[in-house]
C-alpha cells in the first residue's frame, strides 16, 4: 500500500465530498468542503494509486497560528498509520510557515481524534459548550511548535 501524501487538486472533490460525508453527520458536506477550500490555506490529500483516501485541511488564524480546520479519513482505511502522517505533515507545514501555535476543535465525545491528537503534543485549552450545531460541546486543543 503506497500511500503519498500530496496537495489538493480539483480532480479530488468527488472523494473528498464521499469522506467528509462518511466521518461528518453535516447535513450539506458540499458546503463543508467548499468552506474548507475556499478558507484552507494548505488542503494535503492521502493518495493510494489515485484515490484519495484521507485529507487534512489547515488555515492561517494569524501571523503565528494555524489551525486545522477539517481532517478525516475513510473509514476502511482507518487505524493504518494515514491520519497520523497527515497530521505530522500538515504540522510540519504549518512550523515552515514560521507558526508558533496550531490550534483545532474537537467535539468533546471524540476520544479517537483527542488521543491522536495528545499523542502529537495537543493540549485541551477549554471547552467551548454547545459549539456544534447539535449542541454538542467542543474541546479548543491548542500546540506550542516555538521549539525549532
Ligand atoms: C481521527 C482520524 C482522522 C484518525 O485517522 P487514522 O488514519 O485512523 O489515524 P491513525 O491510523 O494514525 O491512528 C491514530 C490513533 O487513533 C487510534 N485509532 C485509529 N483507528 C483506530 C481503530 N480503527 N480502532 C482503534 N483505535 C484507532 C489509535 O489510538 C491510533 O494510535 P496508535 O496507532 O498509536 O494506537 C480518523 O479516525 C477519522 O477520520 N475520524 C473521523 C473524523 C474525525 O473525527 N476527524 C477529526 C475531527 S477533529
């Protein structure tokens, strides 16, 4: 299984709108990705011999933030070692770009995501209550990358 991890391309919509519709309960998944494009300013894609099978969608909050704004995986291909080489790489991205802090939130109940996340160095900072639109509460994780 070669997996290469590349930038975005417009030839990749239709799996991106089929993940994000998998591991997000949105009621319109055309528009999450729309946002994600248009607001992302680094969108890295997991390719397996041209199908996409994971994504993770950063932005630029200021001169020294980021934040992941959307990341997910299909399913099938979950527990292989993709969402952790998106991760590291959108990371490593985000230090070349000069950022000192990453920031993502994360629905409170997403223990999988929030283990991943502590396991990169991601610390709860608060709770944001009621943040989803089902009312759920979210967790802001927040990454000091000052050190190189
Ligand atoms: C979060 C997500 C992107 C992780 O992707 P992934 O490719 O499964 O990640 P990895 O394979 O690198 O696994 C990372 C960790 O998650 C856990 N994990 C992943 N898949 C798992 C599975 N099927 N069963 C149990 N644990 C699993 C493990 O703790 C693993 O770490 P470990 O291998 O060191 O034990 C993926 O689970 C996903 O798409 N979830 C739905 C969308 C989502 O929640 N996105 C994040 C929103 S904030």
């Amino acid at each position: 299984m070669q997996i290469v991890v590349r930038e975005y391309n417009t030839k990749d919509f239709k799996d991106l709108l089929e993940i994000d519709k998998e591991a997000f309960s949105s009621r319109n998944p055309a528009y999450d990705v729309y946002i994600y494009l248009t607001f992302g300013s680094d969108f890295l894609v997991a390719d397996i011999g041209g199908k996409i099978v994971g994504y993770i969608a950063t932005m630029d909050v200021d001169k020294n933030t980021g934040k992941i704004i959307s990341f997910a995986v299909k399913k099938e291909f979950r527990g292989k070692g993709i969402g952790s080489t998106l991760l590291k790489r959108a990371i490593e991205r985000l230090r070349t770009k000069g950022k000192k802090k990453i920031l993502l939130e994360v629905r409170v109940s997403n223990l999988q995501a929030q283990r991943l996340y502590k396991k990169f160095g991601f610390r709860i900072e608060k709770v944001l209550p009621s943040y989803y639109s089902d009312g759920e509460s979210a967790y802001l994780m927040s990454l000091e990358i000052n050190e190189q």
